[in-house]
C-alpha cells in the first residue's frame, strides 16, 4: 500500500491530572476551515467521500472514531481515540467514518475553504478517477 494513504501525527500534551492538559497542534498545511461532528450516533456512517485538492486532518478530541480510507493501492482502517493525535488525509483518498458511542467529538481542520466542487460522493466515479490517475 503506497504512504500516501494517510499518516498519523502525535502531538504532545502538555500539563498533568491536577490542571488539565494542553495540546498544540500544527497541521502539515496552512488551515482554510475548521468543522466539528458532535452528538454522533453509533452505528452512523459519515463521510463517504474523497476531495480533488482539499487535504484533512482529523482529531478525535473525545471518544473514538474508526476511519476506512482508500486509495488507488487498497483500504486500510485506522482507530483514532487519542486526543493528541491527529489523522492526515490526502487529496483523493476516499473516507468513512464510524463511531461506537454516542459521546464523540470529532474536529478537522481542510486545507481549502468549502467547495461542494471539490467533493466526489460517487464512489463510482471516484474509482474511474483513481484509475485514470494511475494509469
């Protein structure tokens, strides 16, 4: 499977049990938005989707989230349930995510501003793109 599936950044907490923790984080491209999913149904898939440009990087600030990701070499899962992590996606990487429990909060920092353009929801269509990218 190629390394451009996705990669896992740690960033260190800082502080203790007494006063609480605080995690600065740098994202490995300049921020254009910022959403959060909160109150998440369990069993609920969300994503079901790949982006043309927009990169991503997901922190499961509470809970735990199971992220599917694909690309032109195969599908991989990757557990997120550290606060102090954060999980890059690429550009054309196809993402689903669920969650087991109802207590999650899930943020995600995209390298673009909001572009429906930029979003390929046809899993179909997704797989002609990838293929004609590698070919």
């Amino acid at each position: 499977m190629s390394d451009d599936l996705f990669a896992v950044y740690a960033y260190p907490p800082h502080g203790d049990a007494a006063r609480g923790f605080l995690v600065a984080m740098e994202a490995p491209f300049p921020v254009k938005r910022a959403f959060f999913i909160h109150d998440w149904p369990a069993g609920v898939k969300r994503g079901g989707h790949a982006h043309r440009e927009c990169q991503q990087l997901f922190v499961v600030v509470k809970g735990r989230v199971d992220f599917t990701l694909r690309n032109a070499h195969g599908a991989m899962t990757q557990t997120m349930e550290i606060p102090h992590q954060g999980l890059w996606v690429p550009p054309m990487v196809w993402v689903e995510m669920e969650t087991l429990n109802l207590d999650n909060v899930l943020l995600c920092l995209c390298s673009t501003e909001y572009d429906e353009g930029d979003y390929l929801r046809d899993y179909d269509e997704w797989q002609r793109l990838v293929k004609e990218s590698n070919a």
